[in-house]
C-alpha cells in the first residue's frame, strides 16, 4: 500500500508544491509591479502640485505690488490655493483622503484661474508635463 500512495498522492503534492512556488513568484512581481506603478503615479501627482504652486507663488509676487479691491480676492484665493498645497500630505502614503485633497485642489487651481481671467489646461504627457495657457 505505501508503494502506490506515493504515486496516487504525487499528484496532489506537485499541486501543492506548484501552487507554492507559483504563489511566491507572483507575489514578488506584484510587489516590483505595484513600486513602479506608485513611483511613476507618485510623480505625476507631485509634478502636477509643483505645477499649481509654482503659478500661484508667481501670480502671487506679481499682484502683491497692486492693492486695489480686485487684485485683494485675487491675492486671497490664491492664499487659500498656496495652503492647500502646503497641507498636502506628501510624506504619508497611505493617506486615505489623498484623491480627495487634490481634487479640491484641482478645484481651486481652476477658481484661481477663472478669478485671474487665464484658462487653465494642464496635461501631463508621456514625454514631459506641461502647463499651457
């Protein structure tokens, strides 16, 4: 009897021996797939928030020599844009309210621009990102 278990169990065995080593093996191209996935998103976004804040600063130094009412809620909402992008969690991955955070932001970037009359079209391309105007 111990003679054809082994040859009626070895079935069983190499499934379970296949299935370990196939479970391994995906699990560890999932992970080098899943690192590349989150740098190359990660960068999008911080090119994307770079972006924002490199405009406003600018606009920001720029209509800080005028003082008149219009330019005074234009200087405003750009404030509330530049503390946005402050408080922006850029060190906590796991920040379960990320997508949320930049869509208000994303919001705000687009009032700022209706608020300085410049339409806004910022596309991020394979080859580089851009901010046109």
């Amino acid at each position: 009897a111990d003679l054809f278990d082994g040859i009626v169990m070895a079935e069983q065995r190499f499934h379970g021996e296949g299935y370990q080593e196939g479970f391994a093996e995906g699990s560890h191209a999932g992970v080098a797939e899943g690192r590349r996935y989150g740098l190359l998103h990660g960068a999008r976004i911080g090119s994307e928030i770079g972006c924002y804040l490199g405009f406003a600063l600018t606009w920001h130094c720029l209509l800080q020599k005028c003082t008149d009412e219009k330019n005074s809620k234009k200087i405003r909402t750009l404030d509330s844009l530049i503390g946005m992008i402050q408080k922006f969690p850029y060190e906590d991955p796991t920040y379960d309210k990320l997508q949320e955070d930049l869509e208000k932001i994303r919001g705000k970037y687009k009032q700022v621009c209706s608020v300085l009359n410049i339409q806004s079209d910022f596309r991020i391309g394979t080859e580089r990102s851009s901010l046109t105007f």
